[in-house]
C-alpha cells in the first residue's frame, strides 16, 4: 500500500483539541483538508506526521505550543486610547480588527477588553501558547 511522501498532494480529515478537550477546529463537517506534503502549506509537526502514513490511517498527535503558533507574548498586548480609533468602529470584546503598523503591514489583532477610555488589543495568534492535539485521517493520495 502506498504511504504519504513529499511531494503527494494528500486529503485528510482532521480534528484540532486544545488539553482540555476543546475543540478549536474540525473539517468533519466540510471538506476535507488538501495540501502538498513537503511545501509548508500546515504546521510542519502537521505536516511530518502525514508523511509515511497510508491511505484510510489515522492518528492523533501532539504539537507543543512553540512548534504550532510559538509562545504567548505579553509584549503583544496594548492598550489603546479609544480616541485613536476611528469613529465608525465600535469595539467589543473578542472582535478580530486589521491594524496597519507604522512598517504598512497589516496585522490581525483580537479586543480582549473596552472600556470607556480605553481598549486593549492583543496580536498573538488565538492559539499562542497552547499544546494542540490532532486527530488525522489520511484519506486521499495523489
């Protein structure tokens, strides 16, 4: 039976947990995950753990937090004056807002508390610091 190798564009099902059984992604309920193994489309651990299995195989593993989205960064988090935001937006807490940083990158930043002079934005990924758990099913090849 053939195994996965670099360089096969492979579909799979999958199932991210976070250690508390939480899950923060699944594509049970969709289309299957394709990607081409050896070209960095996934979390290479994601990725690496693809790699030698065979068609219908499944397994779970583990990525640790500084091998998936790195550690929490506490840098990462300010608090904003609410008079440097524009007008028209209106925070509330767990919205996702582009920020353009003074370089004229585009960064993705989470609210994670308003009041009424202030807002905190954080620019860690959501996953920043957690160990992820994944159920894989390889079930495609080509």
């Amino acid at each position: 039976m053939a195994k996965a190798q670099n360089g096969d564009t492979v579909k799979v099902h999958y199932t991210g947990k976070l250690e508390d059984g939480t899950v923060f992604d699944t594509s049970r309920n969709s289309d299957p995950l394709q990607f081409l193994l050896g070209k960095g489309q996934v979390l290479p651990d994601f990725e690496e753990s693809v790699v030698g299995m065979s068609h219908g195989e499944s397994k779970t593993i583990t990525i640790e937090a500084q091998n998936a989205y790195g550690p929490y960064n506490e840098e990462r988090v300010v608090e904003l004056d609410r008079k440097q935001l524009p007008e028209h937006i209106n925070p509330q807490v767990n919205h996702q807002l582009q920020v353009q940083l003074d370089s004229g990158q585009k960064i993705t930043v989470t609210v994670t508390d308003v009041s009424e002079s202030s807002i905190t934005l954080d620019a860690n990924h959501p996953l920043a610091g957690k160990d992820l758990t994944f159920d894989i099913q390889l079930l495609e090849i080509t």
